[in-house]
C-alpha cells in the first residue's frame, strides 16, 4: 500500500481503531479504580493516532549450510527488503542484529512496521554474518517473504562467503557492482563463454565467445538494464538485439531465461556467477553513436545507449575522427553527433590510474547539426 491518499487513509483507519481499543478499556476501570476524565481520554486518543504505527515481529532460524559455529565475536545481521523498485537499490523494511550468535541454528525476530508494506511488493530476507566489518558467511539466494496469509517462520541458510563484500543489496538482492562469468550450454559448440559487468546505474557491458576447435568466435556489446521484479530477473538491452533476461538467483548468481523471459527448464548449468568484485573487461567491434568533445589536447566520447563519457585514445582511426570533428563542429570545443566502429580497453591517463578508453577502429561518419536519439525507457515490460 503507496503513501498516496487511500493508503494515508487506510493508515489513518488503522490508528483510529487503535485509539478506540484503547479508549474502550480506559473508559471501563476496574473495581475500586477511578474513572479519567473526558480531557484524559482524549489526550490518550491523540497521543494514540499519533504515535507509530505498532511493529509487527517477522521470526525465523538462519543455520550455517555445514556444521560449523558462528566464529567468536562475530555478528549476525538478518535484513527484510523490498525488492520491487525498478532501480538498483533495495528498500529496508526492518533489520536486527545478534551479537556472538553462537551455535548453528540461529533464531532471529525482525520488527516490521506493516503499514509500509506496499501491496503486491516483492519482499525478501537476506543475512550475513560478520567478524571486525569482514563479511564471513551470506544467504546464497532470495528467501521471499509472503504476508498475504500470515507469516510462518523462516529459514536462512548460510553459506562463507568466497570474498570481502559490502552485503548491500542492491536491485532484487544483487551486490553492484560486480563481473559475472561462466559458460553456458551451446548446440553446436562446446559452449558458449560469459563475461558480463554491472554497474548500479544500470549499464552492462558483456562479451560472449562461442568456444570450438577454431579460434572462438566473439560478440561484444554494452548497454542498460532494468530489474523486472515480476519475473524477479534484470533484463540487458543493447545497440540492436532483443533484450535478455537473466533471473536472479542471489546476490552473486544469474541464471540466464528463454527469449520470452521464462525459466529455462533443463538441467543443464545456465548460471553466472560473480566471485571477486567488478574486473572490467575490455571490448571490441562495438558500432556505436555518441558526443563527441574536443578541446585542446584531449577529446572525449560519451555513447548515446548508456551516456558515460570516456577519453578517446590516440590511436587507430583517430585522426580521421579528430580531421572531421574539426571541419564540422559549430565552434571550439562543441559536442559534434558521431559514428564509429570501436572498442573500450584500458589506458595511461595524464592523472591518476590508468582509465578506459575509447579505441576508434574505423570512424564512420559525422552528424553534424543533431543529437542523440531518445533513449529507449528502461523500466518494466
């Protein structure tokens, strides 16, 4: 239920038959007590309708995958999310925490306030267990949480965690930003290689080689993404292809679906996972359309698919871009609409750590005189 007039309304409701409890049993004292005046009940009813909304209590176990012992001197955190935004941030919902929880099972109680629960939301528990800020153990996966019918205690299953992580959630649970791998099943190959990066703000970038007895063959792309809270899967959309769904399967695993957006009912591995933080990888054969800048000795490109702006490298088919952003531009340092086949690689910048850079491969025309197109929604199907 939104903070809209009718949900402002029901809360108001709810409050008002809080206070009318309450009042009813203040108006009958017991034997030999005397009764409140008519100023005190309704002071008690005022400070009633204005007082929180009482809490209501989400209970469960969360136990360690094998049997081992919460380390000593760590904390167990469990948190209730909603996950139905279709940005890249969760929203809490309630949160406890246990100090030296001790011995595997742990039970938790979780206070909620039920009047921010918003109807139809996707919610979810998540848990971590951690010792001097080193994230030691995590939930590996979305524990759903149904409060149509009442709640049953819940169980979390804990597994160590492969790597330090800020255990942020960030859009359906995922931890952003980070690079997920691995290979998936192929029909005609010996399977087909992943390397996906992603970003909070929702860009990706991804390679894809189909592996063989020849040199593999390869496909690069960069794009946004959006979560899709009803499939409970983000979905990639790039320069020309259709979209693809990957369905989330925990903070730090994909599970690629059918072009439809349906699960992929096989036994077969279709998983991604993500192990060590975000290593961007360096991409190639990207058609892509964008601004470009110049002024003095640096020039730079920002893509009209995902908007970032990076600094075009000396190399390639560079001069050609510089010869026609130079005869075409309005004045000195103008952005200038352009069309290039390219790559993103890593690069020694004047300041600083090494940046990624545009790598123009064939500059294919100018555009002079117009702007990027409007960029496709990025939001639910």
């Amino acid at each position: 239920m939104g903070d809209g007039p009718e949900g402002r309304g029901s809360k108001i409701m709810r409050a008002t038959r809080r206070a009318s409890d309450s009042l009813s049993r203040i108006r009958r004292p017991g034997r030999g007590a005397s009764p409140r005046s008519p100023l005190t009940s309704a002071a008690v009813a005022a400070a009633l309708l204005l007082s929180p909304a009482a809490a209501d209590t989400l209970h469960g176990v969360a136990r360690f995958a094998g049997p081992v012992d919460a380390p000593s001197g760590s904390v167990l955190e469990v948190v209730l999310e909603d996950l139905s935004s279709a940005d890249a941030s969760a929203r809490r919902v309630g949160r406890t925490v246990v100090t030296s929880p001790g011995r595997s099972p742990f039970p938790f109680a979780v206070e909620y306030d039920p009047d921010t629960l918003e109807a139809g939301a996707i919610h979810a528990l998540r848990a971590t267990v951690r010792r001097d800020g080193e994230v030691l153990f995590v939930t590996d996966g979305i524990t759903r949480v149904s409060f149509d019918d009442g709640v049953a205690p819940v169980e979390l299953v804990l597994e160590a965690a492969g790597r330090k992580a800020s255990g942020e959630a960030g859009a359906l649970g995922l931890r952003l930003p980070a690079t997920f791998r691995g290979t998936l099943p192929c029909a005609d190959c010996a399977g087909i290689r992943h390397h996906l990066d992603l970003w909070p703000d929702r860009r990706y970038h991804m390679r894809r080689e189909w592996l063989g007895e020849d040199a593999p063959l390869r496909s690069d792309e960069i794009g946004r993404w959006y979560a899709d809270p009803a499939r409970g899967a983000i979905v990639l959309y790039g320069a020309s292809e259709m979209p693809r769904f990957w369905q989330v399967k925990g903070p730090e695993r994909l599970r690629a679906m059918d072009m439809a957006g349906e699960p992929i009912v096989s036994e077969l591995d279709y998983a991604l996972t993500a192990g060590g933080g975000l290593t961007p990888t360096e991409l190639d054969g990207l058609f892509l359309l964008g601004m470009m800048t110049h002024s003095a000795d640096t020039a730079s490109f920002a893509d009209c698919l995902t908007g970032a702006r990076r600094p075009i490298a000396r190399e390639g088919d560079y001069a050609a871009l510089e010869k026609a952003y130079l005869a075409a531009r309005k004045s000195p340092g103008a952005p200038l609409l352009v069309h290039v086949e390219a790559g993103l690689a890593r690069r020694a910048a004047a300041e600083g750590p090494d940046r990624m850079s545009l790598i123009v491969e064939r500059f294919i025309q100018a555009l002079p005189g117009e702007t990027c197109p409007p960029v496709r929604p990025v939001g639910p199907l």
